[in-house]
C-alpha cells in the first residue's frame, strides 16, 4: 500500500498542473491580503481581519477534479490498478489520499504567503489586533478547508473522468446555480461545498453557521462524494 502511495504521490507533484495551481493560490492570496487590508478602507473588528488571511481552498477542488479526471482522459487510471494490484476502489482511494497530502502542501504554502502579507498590513488598522489564537483559527480553517476541498474535487474527478466537463460544471454551479440560490434562500448556500468553504476559510463570516458547523458540512461533502465515487469506481471499466 506504500508503494501504491508513493506512485499516486510522484504523479501528483510531477504533473504540470501542480506549479499552475500553486501559482495561482499564491496569486490569489495576495490579491486577496491587498484588497481586504489596504484597498477596502478601515478594518475594526477581528472578523474582517480574519479575512484578510482567508486564501482560496476553492481551487483546490478544481485541481482535485482535473488531476483525477485526467487520469482517465489519457488512460493512466487502467495501468495503476493493473501493476498496483488492488482492488481498483483501494486504488482511486490512495489517489485520492495523495491529492489529500500535496492538498495540504499547497494550502500551507498558500497560507503562509497569506499570513506573512496580511498581518504587517494590518497592524496599522483599529481596532483589537488579531491574537495568535484568532490568526490559528483562520490558519486551521483554511488548512482543513484546503485538504477537504481537494479530497472532493478528485473524487469528482473520478465520476465524471472529463476534466473539461468537470471544469465547466464547477464553474455553472459557483457562478450561477449558487448566487441562484442565494437569491430566495441566501442561507441554504451555506450548506453547499462552496459557502461552506467559505466560512471555514473566513472568507465569509456574519453567517447563520458557525465554523465548526461549517467544517461538518464541508466534510460531509466530501465523505458522501468519495464514497459514491469508490463504489463506482468497483462497478465500471477502467478503460
């Protein structure tokens, strides 16, 4: 079983998708300290500086999807099964399990780039500083929300096996089904994968759910998908 993680590993630090990825998390959190800390005026309370440390768990589900799913597009998935010689559900598991740990490399890079950014700029706003308790808050949130989220998005991979489709479907549901719903029912959108990563990540707060809450949902997600996706994974031609 080690050795089959390992495989899952290399491939996944080795694609070329990873620096882009990791490139654009890094991009997204410092657009996000600079927007939220210096370019929104003044910041008095600790829930809005708490955003300025938020990054983008997000996109890490759309890594997840397009890893996974490329793994059927150009028929690698049939290989590791065969020379693993596992069960091909064990199989999309350790996959899945590796995406998990490169997901919480990259969401440490991240928000350490976050972090180190927004605290000096936030030191000049008013109000109560943000105590170690409240910056390990938001770094544990975004952390669990960055594994979570890449955990979801391979095991969404795995069922659609599109990385185009995966893609575009992410993008319907974020940027139009979800505002939908927002639209007559604004705190049933916290109960989807997206709200609640929002939350946990600080992103979003003055919410009807708290974090915790928002971490069970986010988690609950992710568990139901990745065992939808295991046995499917049993049923069907790897080919």
């Amino acid at each position: 079983m080690i050795h089959l993680l390992r495989g899952e590993l290399l491939k996944t630090v080795t694609t070329r998708t990873l620096p882009g990825f990791a490139l654009g998390g890094v991009a997204f959190a410092v657009l996000n300290v600079l927007a939220v800390a210096v370019w929104s005026g003044t910041l008095d309370e600790v829930a809005e500086k708490q955003e300025a440390l938020s990054a983008l768990p997000v996109l890490l589900l759309l890594w997840g999807l397009v890893g996974t799913a490329g793994e059927y597009r150009h028929r690698t998935a049939a290989p590791a099964a065969l020379v693993g010689r596992r069960d091909r559900g064990i199989v999309l598991a350790v996959r899945i399990a590796a995406y998990a740990l490169t997901g919480l490399l990259l969401g440490t890079l991240t928000v350490a780039v976050s972090v180190g950014l927004a605290l000096p700029l936030l030191s000049d706003q008013p109000g109560p500083d943000l105590a170690a308790g409240d910056v390990g808050a938001v770094v544990s949130g975004n952390l669990v929300a960055f594994v979570l989220s890449a955990i979801l998005g391979a095991a969404l991979g795995a069922l659609l096996r599109n990385p185009v489709l995966g893609v575009v479907v992410l993008l319907i549901v974020n940027f139009a089904v979800v505002p939908l719903v927002s639209g007559f029912w604004e705190s049933g959108v916290n109960f989807t994968p997206f709200g609640a990563a929002g939350i946990l990540s600080r992103m979003t707060h003055h919410t009807t759910l708290s974090v915790v809450s928002a971490g069970w949902v986010l988690a609950a997600w992710t568990a139901a998908v990745t065992l939808v996706a295991v046995v499917v994974e049993r049923r069907r031609d790897l080919a």
